[in-house]
C-alpha cells in the first residue's frame, strides 16, 4: 500500500508493518533567521515493496527536499526517516552512504551518467562501488540493458544516446543492486511526449518486476495515469 | 581504478596535456641533475679522489684554503707523529698557465697537484711511468690529454717556464673546472714560486696543505691548536674548489624551484579538473561511493599520469644528456636520477592531493540537482 498520512503523524499500522519507506512528521527547515523556509512541514508517507508513488505540484513545493530526505542525502529538522527498517536520521554521514548503496536507488531528472563510461559501464559502477563486481553483476546488468531496450546501445557513451535512451540507462544503473527503494527525480522533464510516456511505463513495469517501493517526482500532470498512487505537495505538505 | 583508468582514456587529450607538462619537467629535472653532478665533477672529482680522511691548512687561510695555505715540513712531519694519525704527507696545488713546447704550441691551463713521488698521494698511472721516474715528470688527467696532451709531450709552464715532461696519464681528475696533473713536490714548489733557478731553502719546505689518513675517532682539535692548522674532513674541502658553493646552491635553487613549479602545476590542473567533476562526484556519492572510494580513485588517476609522465619525461632527458655529454660538464648518476624522478613523482603526488580534498565537500545533495 502506498500512503500519505496526516501531517505529524505515523502511517496506519498495516501500512508501516508492510513499508519499505516509511517517512513519519518529517519537517526540513532551510536557512536560518529570517530567511529560513520551511521546505517539507510534517510530511508522513510509507510506500510498500512493488508500488509505484507519483508525487506532484509546483516548483518550490518541496518534491525535490522530498526525496533527498527519503534517500539520506539531507537530514530533516524533525521526524524519522526509515528505508528497509533502518532510521536513516540516526545514522551518521558515513552510515547512511553505505546503507544508500544497497537499499536505495536513485534516478535522476538528465540521468546523470558519467561521461567516460559506456552504457554497460554505467550499470556496472554500483557493483564496483560496493564492491561487488563479479560475474553475477555483470550477467545482471546485461539482463537489465535488455529490460530497458539498450542491449544493442550497450557500448555507446551518453553522448552518443538520445535522452530518452540515457534515461533508459539511468534507471537501469539504479535497480542493478536491487534497492528495495527506488527514487525518481523528474525522470521526464528532458524528453518530448512519446519518450516521456515511454519512459514512465517502464518505470512502472519494473517497480512491479522488481517489488521496489518507488516514490516519482514530477511536474507533469500526463505521465501520473502510470503510478499506482499520486499525491500533490504544497508548501511543504503532502495531499 | 574502475572510473579512473576510464577517464584517462575518454579525456585522453587533457591527460595528455598535463602528462606533457610534468613530462618536460622531468626532462629538465634529469638534465638539472645531470648538469649538477657534471659540474660538481668538473670542480671537485680530484678532491674526491683523494686517498685521505682529512686535510690540514694554515689556520690563518680562510674561504678557498688551496690558494690561501701554506704549511711547512716541521708541521707535516709534526702531525706525522700525532697518535691517531696513521699517514700524513704534504699536498701542493697550484694553478698554472702552461704551452706545448714548440713553435705555436697550444696553450693550457693546469692544475697542479704536487705530491711526494713515492707517497700515498702518488697516483698509479694509467698509461706510461709513474712521477718517482722523473724529477720533471708529470701524469696528466683524461681532461688535458682531451686537449691533445700525450705522454712524451713537453710543456713550459709557470712564470719561471719550468720545463715539464709528460711521463703517464691517469684517469678523470679536475679541480674547479681544470684539469689536473700530478707533479713531484719538489717540482710543484716551482710552478708554485716561479722563481728562476734554484729555490730559496724556506720554499723547498712548503707545500699547501698536509694530507692526512687518520684512524676512525681521532682527534683533531688539541692537534691542530698546538700545530696552528685547521683540519678539514674530505667532504668539506669541496667548499674550497673555486666557485664550488655557488655552483652547487645555484643548481639546487634552480631545482628547488622546478619541483615547487611542478608541484603547483600538478595541483592545479587537478583542481580545475576536480572542480569540472563536481556533479560525478556528487552521483557517486549519491549511489552509495564513500569519500575513502573516490578520493581512491583520484589518487590513483594522478599516480597513473604521474608515474607514465615522468618515466617517459625521464627517458627522454637521458636520451638528451648523453647527447649533450660531450659539449658541457654532464654526469648521469642512476641515483641521482632515480632521486628526481621519485621527488618530482612525490611532489606532483602532493600537489594533487591538496587538489582532489575538494572532494570531501562535495555533497550528493547535489545530484539531485538541489543547487540548480
């Protein structure tokens, strides 16, 4: 099941028992003095394993603070952030990187690819990064550029691709260590309509194929009809 | 070295840019170095190869002791019987105008060692008879007999046209950039004077310093009060050659700054460099990569282009010095090679590690593009 629950309080207890992401009274508070905003004010969601969360509204609303706070890149001011059972406001800097590499994904609004690397490359750096390089990645990464429909792109940079195929790659690098958590920053906001639709769908297909928990951010309003829930955010706060 | 090695190859240009760069500066270094040890040869090789520990001046001589002492033969003869002491001898040495004999003979400068024929001083010859042979015999050095000097040649040299015999040859010997000859002492004590005719007896009893072979741990102070010198170990009269000291901080100065340059240089392209890739790195810590890893990864890029960069840089300043063996003072020692590549490999290292700190102030944050 996914979510939104009232400001300031925890999900429903049948919600957060089957959760993998489970956001409860989260408050971000940037800046100081009279120029601190308020960029998320009590936000509490959970996301079960193989639900797909659209989140929309305008710039400024927080969508953004939303998932860097659910990834650990950003502590919030207040409330507890928990990704496969673990608090990520309890751990330190160091604690919290390692627990990003094996149970949350991201997938980012120009897919941020490295420039020097291949496609295949560019699945394969997460494995490097944790340290888990073998021939079982390799075989992962190549069944996944086959999801995606880049098998035959696979040696190609991300200057020689299209948008629409760098996203392809993008989401792919982030299911290669099967993250229980997956998170989408604008995922479409690059691409024209046909390659954004595309792009969505396959998003959603591999949410179900994978059981992630995913959480999608984003401005457009045409591509929400692929998510199994939208929720709207507004001046920091889920509705 | 996953991101790395990958880098290296797809911004082959850059890299081949700043390896260019440290490239050049490791030519420069090997040929600083080689200029360095050519010229400390040039000015000292026959000090160095002296068969000494120490050596005795005038307490009085200061600066360049060889042209400022005199000792006398009650001062060498005292010092002979000093415990401790288990050889001393007079050394002379003097610089001396000379010409080949005959109509248009080239002319030279020398550098004379004055030494007792049969004394520990006496050089073996390489070629031809030793100095005990003749009283007006000398052994010339490599470098006089490159002027065209052979054994049988006869030379006139000094203010008083001393005759000369060249008697033998011996290997590579100079002192402040001129080559030596090994003359018997009494032979030196006229070029020394340049009186004509027989000496007075005070000059036949002088020499410029008393060469001493002491035993480990001997004592030098209590002698040399009583004995009005001033004894000098081996290694400290390569100050007294002429123009020795600056040539030496000069070159070091130079090279000084050449690492510092190259240092800086590193440091900086890697921080353009490092800065360029604020948003990689930014993602690779937003996917999981502790700063441990990528500082890693970095370093080992700087290694990499550091290490092919001097190793090329290198084989091509010793390719460049053994061309220029022949036109000016050059002495490739491996060491001294090996040295300044590892210094420059160590300093460039240095440089790019202050450079790539940045990374640690990277924030994943910004992957997300929070700071668009």
């Amino acid at each position: 099941m996914t979510h939104p629950t009232p400001a300031g309080t925890p999900a429903p207890d049948s919600t957060a028992a089957a959760a993998v992401l489970r956001l409860t009274d989260v408050t971000l508070r940037l800046g100081t003095g009279q120029q601190q905003v308020t960029a998320l004010d009590g936000v509490g969601l959970s996301v079960a394993p193989g639900r797909f969360l659209a989140v929309t509204g305008p710039s400024g609303s927080g969508k953004s603070s939303l998932l860097a706070v659910a990834g650990g890149l950003q502590t919030p001011t207040r409330g507890s952030v928990h990704v496969a059972g673990v608090d990520l406001t309890t751990l330190k800097e160091h604690q919290r990187t390692a627990h990003r590499r094996h149970h949350i994904g991201y997938v980012f609004q120009h897919a941020n690819l490295l420039a020097s690397l291949t496609a295949r490359e560019q699945l394969l750096l997460p494995a490097h990064v944790a340290g888990r390089l073998d021939a079982a990645a390799r075989r992962r990464a190549d069944e996944l550029l086959d999801a995606v429909g880049m098998t035959a792109r696979a040696d190609r940079r991300p200057h020689q691709l299209s948008g629409g195929e760098r996203q392809r790659v993008g989401l792919a690098r982030a299911l290669l260590l099967a993250p229980e958590v997956l998170l989408v920053d604008e995922p479409t906001s690059a691409l024209d309509r046909a390659r954004a639709r595309e792009i969505v769908e396959l998003l959603a297909q591999q949410t179900r194929a994978h059981r992630t928990a995913t959480v999608m951010v984003t401005h457009d309003t045409e591509i929400l009809d692929a998510a199994d829930h939208v929720l709207v955010m507004r001046d920091g706060r889920l509705t | 070295m996953f991101l790395a090695v990958r880098d290296l190859r797809f911004a082959r240009g850059r890299f081949a840019l700043i390896g260019a760069v440290v490239a050049m500066i490791a030519v420069l270094g090997v040929i600083l170095s080689g200029l360095a040890s050519g010229l400390a040869d040039s000015g000292i090789s026959s000090l160095r190869a002296l068969p000494v520990t120490h050596l005795a001046f005038d307490k009085s001589a200061s600066g360049e002791l060889f042209s400022r002492s005199t000792v006398t033969r009650d001062t060498w003869r005292a010092w002979a019987a000093q415990p401790g002491v288990r050889e001393a001898e007079p050394l002379g040495q003097q610089l001396v105008h000379a010409q080949l004999s005959g109509p248009g003979g080239k002319q030279l400068d020398l550098a004379v060692f004055g030494v007792r024929p049969t004394g520990f001083l006496a050089p073996a010859p390489a070629t031809g008879r030793p100095l005990s042979a003749d009283p007006n015999g000398i052994l010339v050095s490599e470098e006089i007999a490159k002027d065209g000097v052979k054994v049988g040649d006869r030379l006139i040299a000094g203010q008083a046209d001393t005759p000369l015999t060249v008697i033998g040859t011996i290997g590579h010997a100079s002192f402040g950039h001129v080559g030596v000859v090994y003359a018997p002492l009494a032979l030196w004590q006229k070029l020394h004077y340049g009186l004509p005719g027989a000496l007075p007896p005070a000059a036949t009893g002088q020499a410029t310093a008393v060469a001493l072979r002491l035993a480990p741990g001997a004592g030098t102070a209590a002698i040399d009060h009583r004995l009005g010198t001033r004894t000098v170990g081996k290694a400290g009269t390569y100050a007294a050659s002429p123009g020795y000291t600056a040539e030496s901080s000069t070159m070091t100065l130079i090279r000084g700054f050449l690492y510092a340059i190259s240092a800086l240089v590193v440091g900086s392209f890697f921080t353009v460099w490092t800065i360029q890739r604020r948003q990689e790195i930014a993602l690779l810590k937003a996917i999981g990569a502790s700063t441990g890893y990528i500082l890693r990864d970095a370093l080992t890029q700087v290694a990499v282009v550091l290490l092919a960069a001097t190793a090329a840089g290198t084989a091509a300043g010793l390719a460049l010095g053994g061309a220029m063996n022949a036109s000016a003072p050059f002495a490739l020692k491996t060491g001294q090679v090996t040295a300044a590549a590892l210094l420059l490999t160590a300093l460039g290292l240095a440089g790019a590690a202050v450079a790539v700190r940045r990374i640690t102030g990277v924030q994943a944050l910004t992957a997300l593009g929070a700071d668009r």
